[in-house]
C-alpha cells in the first residue's frame, strides 16, 4: 500500500518540479492547492539588500527558525517550546515582522508548535504548512484553533509541492507523503515536514523531527530522485538524536554546515554522540544552538555565509575542505594572510583551526596555520564540537 501510494507522489513530484510556475503557490498534481497570498502583504525589513536571512534561533530545548526573504517576507518554520513563545516573538518583532506570512509547524509536538501559541495570539499568520498528523494533544487543539481565529489558510504540505515565496526563492517539500506513515516508532515525528529552502544557488534543509522510518523512505523517494535533499546548512533532525541522522542521509545532503537545535544540559542526552560522529565523518561543520545561542546564515543566492565567523580568505576552508564563502566553488589559494573579522558579534570569541593537525588557535597566536590549512570557528567550543584541541601556547 504504501509504495503505491509512494509511486503516485513519485510522479507528483516529478511534475511538480517541472512545472514551477512563476509566482506563488505552484502545485503537483493531485496533491492539495495551496492558496495564494493576497498581494502587498509584506511587512518585514527583510533579509536586506537581495539577502536572504536564516536564523536558527536559541529557544532551548526545541526547534524554530525565522527567515527572512530578500522582498521582505517572514517564513518562520516551529516556534520552540511554550516558554520560548516570547523570544520568539521578540525575534519576529525585532525583524520588523508584523504577520507571518508563511508559518511551518513542522510537527505537532510541544517543542516545536508550543512556542507558536504566543507567537499567535501576538500575530497572525497568513499561510501555514501543516502534515495534517493528529496528535490529539491540548498543545495542538490550541494551535489549530488559534490558526483558525487569526483567519490562516492551512494547507497540508505533501512530498512534491514546491511553494513560492517570492523571486528566486522557493520552498520544495520532501515529506510527509500521502497517506502518511503509520506503525512507525513515533509517527508523529516520522510525519515530519521536511522542506528544502532554495534561494538561488543556495538550499537549507528542514527536517522537523524526522527519525529513521521516515529517513529511509526519503532516501530511497522521488524527492532524493529529483535532488531535492542536497544543501549547503542542513537542520539536524530530532535536535541530533541518535535516530535523526546517518551517513546514507548525510551523503545525500551534503551540507557544508549541520545545526543541531538543543537545550543545554537538556535530559534526553542530546545530540547524542552517533549523530555528531556521522556528522563529523562526513565532514560538515557543526553548529549548536545550546552552545551558540542563535546561529545565523546570510545567502545573496550565491553563497550561503554564517554570520560571526570571519570571511575566509582565498584558500581558507571549513573542514570538508571546501570554502567557507563559496557557494560550492573552490578558491584559487593564497589571498589575505588574516582574516576578515565580521563586525556584528562577539568577534573576540572566534578561533582558527588548523585542519591538518586539527587543533585551533586564537586569533593573535603567533602560530597561526598557512591560510589555505584555516578552519573558522565562532568559538573555541564549536572547534571542540567539530573534534579540534586548543593550541596550548595561545589558549592558557
Ligand atoms: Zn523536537
Ligand atoms: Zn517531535
């Protein structure tokens, strides 16, 4: 039954991705039609200057991310846990964010639509991707009724759509199919709303609370057939559980950057050690919002650059090897001997790696690595996430 049922999205897909009409709310065939967006309904400051903006933002133990589209759209995806309802708020607002045009609650579990409440009762939110999974909690009777009352168009987001969010920037869902996973181990979080942002060249990858049911029918979909899992900043699935990643999945994404959204000290345990070594072999950089607070990419549709680490250098590389600036392209070598400092957070906290000897170093050691060896780190504790050991002389 469900590869039937699979095989028809398949072909969904297939045609959805092909068929990418020009403004908002392209569909697949035989899937729900997502409504359109009334015009002039911005509001936000935006990413600014033809930037797109992606902040995954520090809300404990949860998941939210607000971005912030280049003709100044607000798409938040989760909103944290009900005590991080405020911040999240306080984020919307202090983005200028007046409505949500586009919300995504990935699943209902209470990390990740409980902070939404508040969010709802502030503001309200114009469309609104939801998997279509009752769980029956209090938490989400709440959410849907309070989506209900703000007046939203929801839409049951399923593998294939892809949702226009204004010039060169788009949202293609990958999961959940239609009709959802059922007998899995949680099928509430193997419902999942897993959708790739793209803007330009540049593609993050949102996988809710995905373990691995959902993971391997993803693999082996018409979405890993139509290239839809690869990108450059990859959310790790269940704040890094050890069911929300492995290396079959993380070969097919290839991120240059994984974020794992977790609370500190939180009691699950998380991110569980499988999950941060299958990221370390494969070779991305590793972000944590419990060590990092709120970590923010910026892409101008060429190059995805995470904010508070300083511009590599010609040559410089994150550990995979590859640029940390280019959107995929490899320097020519050589370049500026120091690096460029991003001026907007605490730029005395960063660290350089050496990715040969692995061991980092802080920016005024006097035995720093050739520029082409360098490996960016916002912090000496991001360097130890991603397996680095402080150099002895300059870290006493
Ligand atoms: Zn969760
Ligand atoms: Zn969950």
């Amino acid at each position: 039954m469900r590869r039937a049922a699979l095989m028809v999205v398949s072909v969904g897909m297939v045609v959805g991705l092909a068929t990418r009409a020009p403004g908002l709310g392209a569909r697949t065939g035989g899937g729900p039609r997502p409504p359109s967006v009334p015009a002039g309904t911005g509001t936000v400051s935006g990413g600014g200057r033809g930037q797109l903006q992606v902040s995954f933002l520090d809300v404990g133990q949860g998941d939210a991310a607000l971005v912030l589209t280049p003709d100044g759209k607000s798409l938040l995806v989760d909103g944290g846990p009900g005590g991080a309802g405020p911040r999240v708020l306080e984020a919307l607002r202090a983005a200028g964010v007046g409505k949500v045009d586009w919300l995504v609650g990935s699943h209902p579990h209470e990390d990740h639509i409980g902070g939404l409440l508040h969010v709802l009762r502030a503001m309200p939110a114009v469309q609104v991707l939801d998997p279509g999974y009752n769980h029956g909690s209090a938490t989400q009777q709440t959410y849907l009724s309070l989506l209900k009352q703000c007046g939203a168009q929801t839409t049951l987001a399923r593998a294939g759509q892809t949702y226009h969010l204004g010039p060169g920037c788009r949202l293609e869902i990958a999961a959940p199919v239609d009709p959802l996973l059922a007998g899995t181990e949680a099928d509430v979080n193997n419902n999942s709303i897993v959708a790739r942002l793209v803007f330009g060249r540049t593609r993050f990858l949102f996988t809710g609370d995905m373990e691995e049911q959902q993971r391997k029918l993803l693999l082996g979909s018409a979405a890993a057939v139509a290239g839809v899992l690869p990108a450059d900043v990859l959310k790790v699935s269940h704040h890094g559980s050890f069911n929300g990643t492995d290396a079959p999945f993380l070969r097919a994404v290839a991120p240059r950057f994984a974020v794992i959204s977790c609370g500190r000290g939180n009691d699950y345990g998380y991110p569980h050690r499988d999950a941060l070594e299958a990221l370390r072999k494969q070779g991305c950089q590793v972000l944590r919002t419990d060590e990092q607070g709120t970590i923010r990419f910026t892409s101008d549709g060429e190059r995805v650059r995470l904010e508070g680490v300083p511009t590599a250098p010609q040559g410089e590389s994150t550990p995979t090897g590859r640029n940390v600036g280019a959107g995929g392209t490899r320097g020519t070598g050589g370049g500026a001997a120091r690096p460029v400092v991003v001026p907007n957070r605490d730029s005395r906290t960063w660290v350089i790696g050496n990715r040969d000897s692995r061991v980092y170093h802080r920016p005024d050691c006097g035995l720093l690595p050739a520029p082409v060896r360098r490996v960016m780190f916002v912090s000496a504790a991001q360097a130890e996430t991603n397996g680095f050991r402080p150099h002895r002389d300059c870290n006493r």
